[in-house]
C-alpha cells in the first residue's frame, strides 16, 4: 500500500467532484439553519443529513463504470486496496463533515436567526439546552447504523451498474418491509388470541415492546457488517477490474 497514491486518489476524487460536494454540504447547513429557525424539531434537516450522504456514496463508484471511464479508472497504476481504502476514507470524511454541518446549522438557525424571525421564542432549545455550545452528540448506535448504511451503499455503487443509489434503496426497502412482516407474525402466533387455548382469557401478559430495543444488545453486529460491505466492495472492485 502506497500512502503517496491514496493521497492522489483522494485529490482525484476532490478535483473532479468539489462542485458537487461542495453543493451537497450548503444543502445540508441550510437546510440545518432554516428548519431550526423556524421549527422546534429538527426532522426535515436530519432526514436531509441522513439521505445526501447516502447518496454521495451510492453514487461513488457510478462514473467509473461507465464506458468513457471505467477503461481509465481501472487501469490506474494503483491497487484494488489502495481504492477500498481512498472509498473508506471519502466515505467517512463526508459523514463527519455532514454531522458537523448539520450541527453547526442548527444551532446557528435556533440561537442566530430565530430571534430575529420570532423574538418572542425560547432562547434555550430543549435538545441543545443541557450540551454547550449546542451540539447534538449521536448515541453510538445512531453512528453505527449510519455508518452501516453509507457502506451498505458504497457496495452498491460498484454493483449496479447504473441507478445505483435507487437499487440500493429499493433492496434495503424490501429488506426492511420482510423483516417487519416476519416480525409482525411472530408477535402474531406468540401473542395470538388462539395461539394456546389452556390459557384463560382472563389471563394477561404485561410485556413493553415498545420499549425494548434489542439493537443495543448486539451492537458487535454493526462493526461485522461494515467489514463484511468492505470486503465485498473490494471483492467486487477486484472483479470488475478482471
């Protein structure tokens, strides 16, 4: 592994794409600064935080693959590792700076420009109330799951060949809706009217679904998968050079 091309690699990477990259980080500080100065909730600029860099990656290797650039992409002088690694590198960098943004925005939308819009509102946001200077530290299993999913995208913009961002979305879509149906029918035989006629009627279970996450008990999972998307990149990377 040459330090020295995964350098080049990036600056390819930033020469070629800062417009867009560039357009994508002003959406996402606006979008932080205008819903915080008009709203108490901040949901319409997550979801933006949360979809552009899901974007940006499920689109990374989308121009190499077509006719006029793939011949020139894979035949650089570096290795399948060596543009895992500049991925791995872009990818995670996009996701920091887009958390920072996005907080940065907030806060500037709440503190800066809301009392100009509305003197009469609360100087104190309830989410940024207890953390100066405002910003909104993610639980670890927010980071892993985003950082999931940014991977779980970045394999898909070297397997589509084209469309790849709304392929992938549609493949995690249905991976989402068949986990939720078999999960709906194993509440539905375990907590069935029917599902075990010994037991009287009378007879009730006190059980919080609701507040059960069983995510948190296997946080070891997150990290696997990001290993497990990696390794199929580079796999799929590997194959395609072939």
């Amino acid at each position: 592994m040459n330090i020295t091309h995964i350098f080049h690699l990036l600056r390819a990477y930033w020469i070629e794409n800062k417009k867009m990259i560039l357009i994508c980080f002003l959406i996402i500080f606006t979008a932080a600064i205008l819903d915080l100065a008009l709203n108490y909730s901040d949901e319409l600029s997550s979801f933006v935080m949360y979809v552009i860099p899901l974007w940006i990656a499920g689109r990374f290797f989308q121009p190499s693959l077509k006719n006029n650039n793939s011949t020139h992409f894979f035949n650089l002088p570096v290795t399948t590792a060596e543009k895992l690694i500049n991925a791995f590198i872009i990818v995670i960098l996009i996701g920091i700076i887009s958390w920072l943004l996005f907080n940065l925005g907030a806060v500037i939308g709440y503190y800066g420009l809301r009392p100009l819009i509305n003197p009469e509102a609360s100087s104190l946001f309830e989410r940024f109330s207890d953390r100066a200077p405002g910003f909104k530290i993610w639980p670890m299993l927010t980071i892993l799951l985003f950082f999931v999913c940014l991977f779980v995208f970045l394999f898909g913009s070297i397997y589509f060949k084209k469309n790849a961002f709304w392929k992938t979305l549609a493949c995690g879509a249905g991976f989402f809706i068949g986990l939720a149906i078999y999960n709906i029918g194993l509440l539905s035989i375990t907590f069935g009217k029917h599902f075990n006629k010994t037991i009287p009627e009378t007879h009730t279970t006190n059980i919080n679904i609701l507040g059960y996450n069983a995510l948190d008990d296997y946080k070891i999972i997150f990290p696997v998968v990001i290993v497990l998307f990696l390794s199929l990149t580079y796999l799929r990377l590997r194959e395609t050079e072939v």
